[in-house]
C-alpha cells in the first residue's frame, strides 16, 4: 500500500460581501486572488497534479474561482475539477463522506471548500487544533497503510497549514 496519501485541504479566498448578492454567487476581491496565488504557489513545491490526483471544490462561485487560480499556479489549468455539490453547507462528517468515497489509487486529493467545515475537519482527522483563513491550507498525510476510503478521526497527521 501507498504510504504516500496527502489530503490538501483548502479555504477558498476572500470573496467580496455586498449588499443583495447571494452568498452562493459571491466572487474574490481581487486582493483575495493575489493572496490565493501566493499560497498556491507554496503549495506547488510540495505536490505536482497527476493521474493519482484529485481535485474537489464546492460549487459556490468563490470556491471554484480559488480552484482555479490555484490550478493555474499549479500548471494545470485544464486538470478536471469534481464539483460536489453537496459539500456547500455541509457538516465535515458529510465531508468527510465525500472523501472516503475517492479510489485507492489515488494519493493527493485537494478539497476546496469553507469554513467553519474545513477547519472542523482537520481538527476530527488530526485531533490537532486548526484554523484555516482565507486562501490558507491544511497539509494532511494519511498514517501509514490507509487509504481516503478507510480515513477517520485521528488517523492522519496534520503537516501543516499555510496561509
């Protein structure tokens, strides 16, 4: 079995409020897209897109729109992305749900989402305390010998966040 899984758990960036736009349909400030592509450039030392990769986002505007400044940065800008659109106001054991159903073969997923879901998954897979701002992430490795499907509170190592 693969040693290797990393769950990259990621928080959508600072998306605009204004007055009569749905929550949904919110975009990024453009300071939370200059944001979002520092972090992701960070993150693009650490994990390269592949066919053992997966890449999950909320449906909502703001995520899709940190999913795909981040995959730019990555150098993988046409890489499929699997809209779940359960996972907008979900619980992170729905979440979590969502995760346990990706294949074995995988070894990195990144999960775009929100919080307060994200932050309180980290927290239940690492039982380690955990915030996630805006355009931050949460490095994840999986014990040894487990795979996303068999992934469960307090069998995954929390690397690091970086914001």
């Amino acid at each position: 079995m693969d040693n290797n899984k990393k769950l990259y758990i990621i928080r959508h960036a600072k998306a605009e409020t204004i007055p009569g736009i749905n929550d949904f349909d919110r975009a990024l400030t453009s300071e939370g897209i200059q944001h979002a592509k520092q972090v992701a450039a960070k993150l693009a030392t650490k994990v390269t897109l592949d066919e053992n990769s997966v890449v999950i986002s909320s449906p909502a505007n703001r995520a899709l729109q940190t999913t795909r400044v981040f995959l730019d940065v990555l150098g993988s800008s046409s890489f499929d992305i699997q809209i779940e659109e359960s996972i907008y106001e979900c619980t992170y054991k729905h979440l979590l749900s969502v995760i346990n159903a990706i294949p074995d073969n995988v070894n990195n997923v990144l999960l775009f989402g929100h919080n307060p879901t994200l932050t309180d998954l980290v927290e239940y897979l690492t039982r380690k305390a955990a915030y996630l701002r805006t355009s931050s992430f949460a490095e994840i490795k999986l014990d040894s010998g487990f795979t996303f499907h068999m992934l469960s509170g307090n069998c995954a190592d929390l690397v690091q966040i970086i914001d």
